[in-house]
C-alpha cells in the first residue's frame, strides 16, 4: 500500500533522520576519542557558548534527537502531524508554521541562557545542549487544538480517550513537572517556548481562508479571534477565569503599548463562525484522506449557500427598518450590493471548476 506524504512533511522526516543519525556518529566517534562532553557537538545542536560560530544550529537542532527513542517520537508525531496540517494549510503556510514553531524557540532560549550565564556565571549554563523537536510537537499540538479540539484520540484499544484540546496542557504539566525531577530547565523551557510562539502567530498573525462567508474584509482572516481560541481555554474549567484575568490583563497591556492590536466583534464573530465551519470541513487528524474531508466542489457549493445566506439576512433587515426608502434609494442599494455578492458565487463556481 502506498503512503502518500505531502512535500514538506516528507523533506523533515528526512531531514530528522539524517540530522539525527549524524548527531549520534558524531557524539559516538566523540566518545570513541575520549571526549568527555561526547553530547556537545556545536556544528549540529544548539549550544549558546558557541551559536554565534555556527548560525545554522538554530535550524538544524531541532531536528537532531537525542537518541533512537525521542527519534522515534519525533518521527511518528511529525509524519502524522505534518501530513495532517500540511493538507489543511497548504505547503507554503505549513513551511512558515515550521519556521515559527522551531526558530523562535531556539532563538528565546538562547537568549534566555546567555543572560542566565551572565549572571551566574556558570559554565554549566554556557554548555548546555538545545536541541530536539519537543518545541516543535508542542506547536504541532496547538494547531490542533485550532482545528480539531474536540476529536477524540483513544489509547490502548480504547481504554484511554483524550480530546485533542487537553494535549497541550497535559503535555506542558508533564514536562515542566519532569524538568522539576531531572534538573533539566531545557525540557520545560522549549515546550513552553513552542507552545507561546505557535499560539501567537495562529491567533494574530496567521492568514486563513474565510470558510464562514461572513467577514466583509475580504476571503481571508489574520488571525484567529474565536473565544474557544482564547489563551484560557488551553486549561481545565475550573483555572479558566484566573488564567483569563491575567491573559487580559498582559493582553490589554500589551494593547496600550500599541504591541497588539484588539480584535474587533465582526472578527470575533466571523471567527466563531470559522471555527464552526473548519470543523465541520477538516478531515480526521489519523485519516487527512478519510471521507469526513470535502472536495473541491462541495465547498464552492457550501460557499455559494453562504453567499446566498447572507444576501437574505441583509434584504431581510433592510425590509425590517422602520422608514422604507424610495423605490429608486432601493433599488440603487441593491445595485451597489450585488457585485460583492456575484464576486463571492463567481468565486464559487471558479473554485468548483478546479
């Protein structure tokens, strides 16, 4: 049977593979000399001591694994994953994702030990090794929480069932908690990074196709405003409202200081909407070929509905005002209305005849 895997998501499994077995020959024929920091090989993981020699590490250590067990991880999460959201996104998005949810990390936690050193003064802190795709898996995480939150993933034949939208907070408690036990900060920290810097780019910044059919700003959406969305609902019920106090509250600060910019309540809603429509849309995150996924044609005829929809509700409201216009008044509106109208159904039967 024939496994059909996306362009870019089959270039990183390679990449992982051969950047993690020349990872393990090197720290091998390291150990083989008498090396004692076999582990640190500054020309393919991240060590912040020597990065400023070597600027390719911040892309090469995350897919350099530590052993044959974080590889096999990093492996089955990034096939499935990366065909999964490659689908949904298309290369070129997904490739950004990738740059995001890897560089920016690497990036933060380099800066974050160089100031750690500067203080402490200790070697330990300069020679530590950043690498792994744990960041990267967090980020995989996040997104599927954007479009899947509510699928069921089942373990052990059913034994265990865990919604997609729990991952991210299950992942981060375990490894912060393991970080704790091992002494080993870097376990929490490039989750924690990945997690924050997926989630920021996916709220504010990511372009996206406008399934809902309600945004008059045009076919796409920056970001993604939908309140399920939201930084507090990565947690359980019950820290929901602390956690959104405080989000606000760096969120509006954040805001004054022209960092960020609010969402307005048509993205709010329009978002809601999309949200709504992606899951009704995406495919299973196992199974991105499986029959819940919709051709071509099935969503320009679901956009043609939409198109439709919202010319009703608009004639509908502007029947309900008290004052009727003249007949001319009208007629001229409807005029100035339908080419917006007509542009969303060309649209459609354009995308239908792909």
């Amino acid at each position: 049977m024939r496994i059909n895997i996306p362009p870019c998501t089959r270039i990183l499994l390679v990449l992982l593979i051969g950047f993690s077995l020349v990872y393990q020959a090197a720290s091998y024929r390291a150990r083989s000399l008498g090396n004692a920091n076999s582990n640190l090989i500054p020309w393919i993981i991240l060590i912040p001591q020597y990065s400023i020699f070597y600027p390719w590490v911040f892309v090469t250590a995350t897919l350099a694994e530590y052993n044959i067990i974080t590889l096999s991880s990093a492996g089955t999460i990034l096939f499935f994953g990366g065909r999964y959201l490659e689908r949904a996104w298309g290369s070129r998005d997904f490739l950004k994702f990738i740059l995001v949810a890897s560089l920016v990390p690497n990036i933060v936690a380099t800066v974050l030990y160089v100031v750690a050193f500067a203080v402490s003064r200790a070697d330990a802190v300069a020679h530590v090794s950043i690498q792994g795709s744990i960041s990267l898996q967090a980020g995989f995480l996040v997104a599927f929480k954007q479009l899947v939150p509510e699928h069921t993933v089942t373990i052990l034949k059913g034994i265990i069932k865990i919604r997609v939208k729990h991952f991210p907070a299950a992942m981060l408690i375990s490894n912060t908690v393991a970080a704790i036990i091992f002494s080993a900060p870097t376990v929490a920290i490039l989750p924690w990074l990945g997690f924050l810097s997926s989630w920021t780019y996916l709220r504010f910044y990511k372009q996206q196709p406008d399934l809902s059919g309600s945004s008059t700003g045009g076919s796409t959406l920056k970001g993604d405003a939908s309140e399920t969305f939201a930084f507090a609902y990565f947690w359980p019920d019950v820290v929901h409202t602390p956690i959104a106090a405080v989000s606000d509250a760096i969120f509006n600060i954040l805001v004054q200081l022209r960092i960020c910019t609010p969402f307005s309540d048509e993205e709010v809603e329009s978002s809601n909407q999309q949200a709504t429509a992606r899951g009704q849309g995406l495919p299973n995150i196992m199974n991105p070929e499986g029959r819940h996924g919709i051709n071509k044609r099935e969503e320009a005829e679901r956009r043609r509905k939409l198109a439709l929809k919202a010319l009703d509700q608009r004639l509908a409201s502007a029947s309900r005002q008290p004052s009727a216009p003249s007949p001319a008044h009208e007629s001229s509106r409807l005029e100035s209305s339908t080419p917006v109208h007509a542009a969303t159904l060309a649209e459609g039967d354009e995308f239908s005849k792909q």
